[in-house]
C-alpha cells in the first residue's frame, strides 16, 4: 500500500522534528476529533462490549507496529526513542480486554466478539495493519516513527484525560482493572505507575529522541510528517468503525462545554487548546448547573415538557467545599504549578474537581 502524498506547504522543515509534527498534522486531528465514533468513545457512551472491541483493534495495531520497532530497534531514527519498556501497550491492552469481558486472559483471543473480528476484519483496520507492516518489511522503516509517534504520545496526552471518563462509564474505578492501557512506568523503570508530572517528563523525552533520530534532515522530515498524517487517517478510520451505542441517550437538556480530548489529542504538546467545542447531553446534572452558575458556558437547547428537577446540596456539602477550596488556594497560591509537583498538583486538583461535580453522573454500560 502506497501513502497518499500530503501538502508540507506552510510548515517550517527548518524546525525540530517534534514541532515539524505538531503543526503539520493539525487538521488531521481534527478531523479525527469530529469522528462521531471518537467522540462516543469519550463520553464512555459505547456499549461495554463494543468498549471492548475497539481495544481489540487497537491490539492488533499495537501488535503490529511494536513488532516493527522492536525488528528495527537499533536504526538511527527508530533507536533514541525505542523503550519498549516504558511504552509497549499490547500486553496492556490484553489485559484490558480479558477484565472487560471477564474471561481469562489467554482466551480473549478466542471471544465470539474477536473471532468475527479476525473472520471479517473491518476495512480501517486491514489498511492500517497493512501499512505498518509494508514499512516494517520495506528498505527504510523510519517512517514507523510517525505511528509511534501519534499512538504513544496520545496515550500519554488525551488518553490520560478520558481515563477517569471511560473508568466510571464502564465501573472500573478504583484500581479494580480494565484500565492498564492508560498507565505507564516512570522512566527510571519503577513499577510505580507514572503521575502526571512524570508523563510530562515521558513526553519531554520522547521529543528530544525525536529530535535526536531525525536530526536537520528535511527530506526526511517531510516523509515522517507525511506518514503522521497518514496515520491520524487510519485512526479516525477505526473511530469510523465503532458501532454506535444501542441506547441513544435520550435526555433533552443540551449545554455546549470544552471539548473533552480524544485518544489522539495534542500528542506532542498536552497544554494545546482544543480546536473545536462539541455538543455533549447533560439533562438537568451537577455539571450543567455549575457551567451555569459559572456562566462559562450556555444552554443550546432545553426541553419545554416533561418533568423537571433541581439540583440541591447538602449544607455539610456545601461547607465543606468551601473549606477544602480555601484550604487548596492557599495551597496553590503558596506552591504555584510550576514544575513537576505542580503539574501533578495541577492534576490531582482537576480530578478532585471533577468527582465532587460529576460524582455518578455517567450510567455504566451494558
């Protein structure tokens, strides 16, 4: 399978790799950003079974492009950024699948769910696969980069946004499973799982490996950004692929909030603003009534009949977030989020953040 040729016109082949990537696959990404499919997979909207599918698909693309790396594991472009111990997810994944659909693990494989799958591969993932592996059998796999590239760094980047999303949706919470797929080591190769501030670490790395691998060389820059491209277009083709949930949420209430990253969001840099909004249903939930009373947002459309509700808070509640705010503003204002235990701060705020409004506000799925 040959790539399609994708226009470098507009981007400065002058700059590091990494910054070359970033702002020559912009529209790539958000294309695969209005991917009805991705955005269903965000919202932990697919039904749990499908959930599981999809990460059978990515299993076999991880497959695929790991083998790759590891065959070609000491070329020049491929070897500053070749850890697979840091970064292989396959055996992840597998364990994900085998938690999510309750079988062991040495049997996923043989699920009716994956045997129709490999009987009937779907279209977006073949061309995929394919790709991988004429790089991989082909005279230069550096191009294996850009896959690399979009698929890890995503990981590390919006996929570590929707974690807690797809872990409530689906009741895998609490370190119960289900979730390796989003949990990576440190680099120093503890067992420890990586917090925030060290994934921003991972990705720091990993861009100056890049950089590294690829060096001043603009032909080849072009080549891996033709491929990074490429590789936005074979994921927004998987997302394409994804049934759509069999019980269409119903609620009338609709409220237009930031836009919650995709699997693939700012792969290089995480602090990137979300290039659209999208439309999410909220119904009459603490989410809503906080983007209200914050005005951070507005209603779109909300239903003239039927029954309504109110949001109310205990006193005690009430109390003690008031005391728990004070007491993280004192915290944040002393301590500030620079550096690493400030992007980690930063994180663990923002989840606190997001359980008090949004404790049970997503149905776990069936």
């Amino acid at each position: 399978m040959s790539s399609n040729k994708v226009p470098t016109a507009g981007v400065d082949l002058s700059q590091p790799i990494a910054t070359v990537l970033r702002e020559g696959t912009r529209e790539a990404h958000q294309r695969a950003e209005h991917s009805q499919g991705a955005q269903s997979l965000t919202r932990g909207e697919l039904d749990r079974e499908e959930y599981a599918r999809f990460l059978m698909l990515l299993w076999h693309v991880y497959d695929a492009f790991e083998r790759a790396l590891e065959q070609h594991a000491t070329h020049p472009v491929l070897a500053p950024t070749h850890n697979p111990g840091l970064f292989a997810r396959s055996a992840n994944l597998a364990a994900d699948i085998s938690y999510i659909l309750q079988v062991p693990e040495p049997s996923w494989q043989a699920h009716p769910v994956h045997a129709a799958l490999v009987r009937a591969p779907p279209p977006a993932l073949a061309r995929y696969v394919g790709r991988i592996e004429e790089l991989a059998a082909g005279p230069d796999p550096a191009r294996l980069l850009a896959h690399a590239y979009v698929r890890y760094l995503g990981d590390l980047s919006g996929g570590q946004f929707i974690r807690r999303r797809i872990a409530k949706a689906y009741g895998l919470e609490g370190g119960v499973g289900g979730v390796s797929f989003y949990e990576f080591r440190t680099l120093t190769g503890s067992l420890e799982s990586a917090n925030a501030g060290e994934m921003k670490r991972i990705k720091e790395w990993y861009r100056d490996g890049m950089n590294e691998g690829v060096g001043d060389n603009a032909e080849l820059k072009a080549a891996i950004l033709e491929e990074a491209n490429l590789a936005f277009e074979f994921n927004t083709g998987l997302f394409d692929e994804l049934k759509p949930p069999s019980r269409p949420s119903t609620i009338a209430t609709t409220a237009t909030v930031d836009v919650v990253p995709t699997p693939l969001h700012s792969p290089v840099d995480s602090s990137s603003p979300p290039s659209t909004p999208f439309v999410e249903d909220m119904g009459d939930s603490p989410e809503l009534a906080a983007i209200k009373a914050r005005g951070g947002s507005k209603t779109v459309f909300e239903a003239t009949e039927g029954p309504t509700s109110s949001v109310t808070f205990a006193a005690t509640s009430v109390i003690a977030f008031i005391v728990a705010f004070s007491i993280a503003h004192f915290t944040l204002v002393v301590g500030g989020f620079t550096g690493s235990k400030g992007y980690a701060k930063l994180e663990i705020f923002t989840q606190w953040l997001d359980n008090f409004f949004g404790s049970g506000s997503s149905p776990a799925q069936t």
